[in-house]
C-alpha cells in the first residue's frame, strides 16, 4: 500500500441539495459522478424491501442516490464481490465503498489490483446486526409501513441530527440521536458485532484509496469553513486516490487539514470500545426500547445540561 500520497482535505459539495441528503459533505456523490461519468459502476449500501441494509450496484446517478447517507446496520454483501470483479473484467472502472473490513474482504478475494478499482471507506464506530436493527424496527413502527428512514436527518442541522422514519399513511418519527433508542445504544457501543471491539483496520491499517468521514471539529478549528450543514473529511491514502480527488475539486469547496482533525476521534484510530453492559443486553429482561433506556440512562442533571446548550446553540 502506497503512503506517500496521504492528505488531509476538509470538502463541502456545491450543491446544496446533495449536501443535505448525505450524511456530512456531500463529497460520496461526486466521486460516484466521476466514475458514472467514465462509464464506471458504483458499489454501496441501501435498504433493501424489508429495510435491512443490503450492498448493491448503479451506473446511473438516479441508482445511487439510496447509497447516500449512513446506514449504522451490517450490510450483507451477497455477491457484490464477485459482480465488482466481472465489471472490472470488462475494463469498466468500479466504486466499490464500504467500512474497512469490507474493503480489505474486496481486496482478499480480488487477489490482484486493478487500475480501474476506486475503493472507498468510511471511518467506521462498528456495526449493530440486522438483528437488532430489526427489534428496534418493529418496537418503533408497530407494524406501520415504513416509505423512507434516514439515520442522520438533518432538519436541525448536521450536529444536532435525528433518526427519521417516515409511514405511508404520512405519519413521521423523528427522534435527536441522543435521545432515539438505536442511536443511543449504538453510541453507547451496547450491541456492536463482536468483531467490531478487535477490529485490525484502525490507524493506518486502511486497503483503500480514500476514507470518508465527519470533519466534527471544523467548527472549533476551521471555523471560516465551517458549514452547520455538514463538512466531510477526506483522507486519500494512494496516488489513484488523490488523483480522483484532484478531478472532483471543481464540484466542491476544499480546504487543507491534517492530523490533529483525529482530537477527540477515537473511532478512526482504535476499536469500539466494549462496555460491561453488553455482555447482559441479549439475556435480560424487557423489550429493545426498554433495555437500551436502562442501561443508558443518563443522569437528569446531564440530561439538563445537554437540553440546554441545544436551545442556546439554535438561538446563537
């Protein structure tokens, strides 16, 4: 693996809109722009009919669009690997995204590099199964049909974002993601796959050509390019990687960073950490919502002092 080509980039998409759709930046889009607009393939996750998430492929910028946005569930990869290698075969260049452990599974299997191949990751906290994903489903939803969920719906801004569900019969959840149940569990790192509290792929041990994450600091230390919309940080580790980079600049707004970004950012650089309380979250008693509620509970003063600076940062 190359490292001489390792940069630090703060990105925002031009594009307001796909800005609000994505996650932090909106810089996923562009990349998937670039390489439809070679002819290219993209790779990513998407819901699938009963909402678990699923790796699929487009070559279209409509057939992306459900790959935007994070998606805090494992994906099943089904037979993306073997369908990625038989569009490389054909000399198309292919987009494969995905958490690093699925990228350095891409690259086992492909057993050889190919020029065309663009992989991209994520700076990943761990995922919770389709499992638990699916008791919190059904305990929230009670059966309603579900038309749209968003894990990071941006409506009060990219910091504050909240878990949204939305129901045909036009009724909407929509819960901060300290206080949803799912996202409070999965941030308490409560029902992560056992494999995510070892994970290998931390630190420099990446096989992809660019990371995707949240520039959460641009506002204490970029201020001037801070945006309250989301601001992506880019970390290209190989030459294939800053070179697509380099071609996309144009659509973005970008600015240099470096390493001291990673201040307070634990999950870019060691394992979830596994907390005594998911040892008992499978065996006791209580419903999903129940059990989560009890072993995250927060004390009321805390809880006060987070409500609080909530209000005074959307009046200041």
């Amino acid at each position: 693996m190359e490292n001489n080509h390792i940069r630090y980039i703060g990105c925002i998409n031009k594009k307001a809109e796909i800005q609000k759709k994505s996650s932090s930046g909106g810089v996923f889009y562009a990349l998937c722009e670039k390489i439809i607009e070679q002819g290219g393939v993209v790779f990513g996750a998407r819901f699938d009919a009963q909402w678990n998430v699923i790796h699929d492929w487009a070559d279209t910028l409509e057939g992306v669009l459900p790959f935007l946005g994070s998606k805090y569930v494992q994906s099943k990869t089904g037979d993306s690997y073997q369908k990625a290698e038989s569009f490389l075969k054909q000399g198309r260049w292919v987009l494969f995204s995905g958490t690093p452990c699925q990228i350095a599974g891409l690259k086992g299997y492909l057993k050889t590099e190919y020029q065309k191949l663009l992989c991209v990751d994520c700076i990943c906290h761990g995922v919770p199964s389709e499992k638990v994903w699916q008791q919190y489903l059904h305990e929230i939803s009670q059966n309603k049909t579900i038309v749209d969920i968003s894990f990071r719906d941006k409506t009060d801004g990219w910091k504050d974002y909240a878990m949204r569900i939305d129901y045909a019969d036009g009724a909407q959840y929509r819960c901060h993601h300290l206080q949803d149940p799912y996202m409070k569990g999965f941030i308490k790192n409560l029902y992560l796959r056992p494999s995510c509290y070892q994970c290998p792929f931390k630190g420099n041990n990446y096989h992809s050509d660019i990371t995707l994450g949240d520039l959460w600091n641009a506002q204490k230390m970029y201020r001037e390019h801070y945006d309250a919309m989301g601001v992506s940080l880019i970390l290209t580790r190989t030459k294939k990687g800053w070179t697509m980079m380099e071609s996309i600049r144009q659509q973005l707004k970008t600015f240099e960073v470096d390493e001291r970004v990673f201040e307070g950012f634990p999950s870019a650089l060691q394992p979830a950490a596994r907390p005594k309380e998911s040892d008992v979250f499978d065996s006791m008693p209580g419903t999903f919502c129940q059990k989560v509620e009890k072993l995250t509970k927060v004390p009321v003063k805390k809880k006060a002092i987070r409500k609080l600076k909530r209000i005074l940062k959307r009046v200041t």
